[in-house]
C-alpha cells in the first residue's frame, strides 16, 4: 500500500500524463515540433533519441522548468502550462525527477539531501515520520548505512541511488528519470535498471525515463517513444521497433 503525503488531490481516473501539441523554440531552432505523448498508468514509457533531440528539455517542461511555446501538458488532468506557482509547486509534489547529474547537495548529508524535500514542499509531518521515511527511502535503494555519509564518500554508483531515493521520498505517482545510467559501469547500470523496475512494481508508479543506454531501454521499457526532429516519430514495444525496417528507426538497434 502506497503512504501518499501529497498536499495535492488527485483523480485516480484521470490518465496520469497526456503531452498534446507541444512545441519548444530557441531561438531560431525548433526543438519540440507538435510533440503528443500519453503515460499509462503504472506504465514506463522511454523516450529514445539522440543527444540533443528534445528529451531532457521535453520532461524539463513536463516538470515546469521550462516553458512550452505551444501545447499542453496534463498531470492528471490538470494542465501544468500556465498555472500559478502556488499550483505548480503543489503538482510536483505527485511528480518525481531523478536529475542526470543527481543534483546531489555536496554540504549536505545523506539525511539532510533526503529532508530537503519533505521541507520544501511544508508537509505536516512529525520528526519521527520524517526520520522513518528517510530510513524507508534508503532501505528501498539498500543504503541504509549511509545515512550520515556525505556525497562526496560515495560512489558514482550510490550517488545515483541516493538520488533515486530522494526522488522516491514524496511517494510520487509519476517519475521522470534523466538518462538514469549515463557515466555508470555495465553492471552498476544494471542495479539502476532492476532497483527502476522494483520500485515500478512496489509503488505503482507510472514513469517516463529517457534514454540512449539501449540495454537500460529493453530492460525497463514497456512503451518506447522514438523522438526524432522534434516529432513522436514512432513507438511501440522494443521487439516491434527493432524489427522495423525503416531506417531511421533501424540505427537506434543495430
């Protein structure tokens, strides 16, 4: 059973995140072009492209860190462009995001870098449930012993599962993951891929990840989304993709 402590309500019935339309300029150069997506619930979409092709600065503005020219964008049925901060804020508290580079705080401890959230977000809840969900939030990503290390003590490795575990503390119903295994060894990218599923499965999460990492794809894929010149090009399962004979879809799997 899921501990929801989001001051957001929600309806459950609602899709969990429908893009329509979106576009993204700078400058002269068009990013995101009529983009659509629909998240599923409990569904992992990977949205594969190349580097530079829009991803990161497509969940950038599903999270409200950017600004669309066009388009909406729907939590849940609530659109996130153009709402107060106010809103905004109490939106993400139900959305998760695993920064690429983790976004770790290097004067902070372990527990201080888990607290930050629950503080930010004004939750009304005692130091002992604090205490309890930071030691839940660690156990999941089994690190419970590093609660009082730093960042800097840590591997690169459990440096991404610390911030895996930060993103996971709010319980939130959707996770946007930024190349999750990028800069990890083959079998530290693995741990990532598998803690993804467990955590999937544990609190019914509904997430988008994206991706260049083609074994973190096939692994934790269950809806791959191509993102080519600004569009959702095509999608569907890995193996359907990968025996596709368009070209332009082939050099993603060969």
């Amino acid at each position: 059973m899921r501990h929801d402590i989001s001051s957001k309500e929600i309806d459950p019935n609602e899709e969990p995140l429908l893009i329509e339309h979106l576009s993204k300029s700078f400058g002269e150069r068009k990013i995101l072009d009529d983009f659509s997506l629909r998240l599923n619930s409990e569904e992992n979409v990977v949205v594969l492209g190349k580097s530079g092709a829009g991803k990161s600065v497509l969940i950038k503005c599903v999270i409200g860190l950017l600004v669309p020219d066009e388009g909406s964008i729907k939590v849940y049925g609530e659109n996130v462009v153009g709402i107060g901060k106010h809103e905004l804020d109490q939106l993400r508290t139900t959305i998760g995001f695993l920064f690429q580079g983790n976004a770790l705080y290097d004067s902070m401890s372990v527990r201080e870098n888990l607290e930050f959230p629950l503080r930010r977000h004004w939750i009304k809840i005692t130091e002992n449930e604090v205490n309890d969900m930071i030691l839940d939030a660690l156990e999941n990503v089994n690190l419970a012993h590093t609660i009082d290390m730093m960042p800097a003590e840590l591997s690169g490795g459990m440096q991404k599962r610390i911030a895996l575990a930060r993103t996971m503390i709010l319980k939130p119903r959707i996770i946007l993951y930024d190349e999750p295994t990028t800069g990890l060894d083959p079998v530290t990218a693995r741990e990532i891929d598998q803690l993804i599923l467990k955590l999937q499965e544990k609190y019914h999460t509904s997430s988008i990840i994206i991706s260049h990492d083609m074994n973190c794809v096939k692994t934790t894929a269950n809806r791959i989304v191509l993102l080519l010149d600004g569009k959702c090009y095509a999608e569907g399962t890995y193996r359907e993709l990968e025996l596709s004979r368009d070209l332009k879809i082939k050099q993603f799997f060969e």
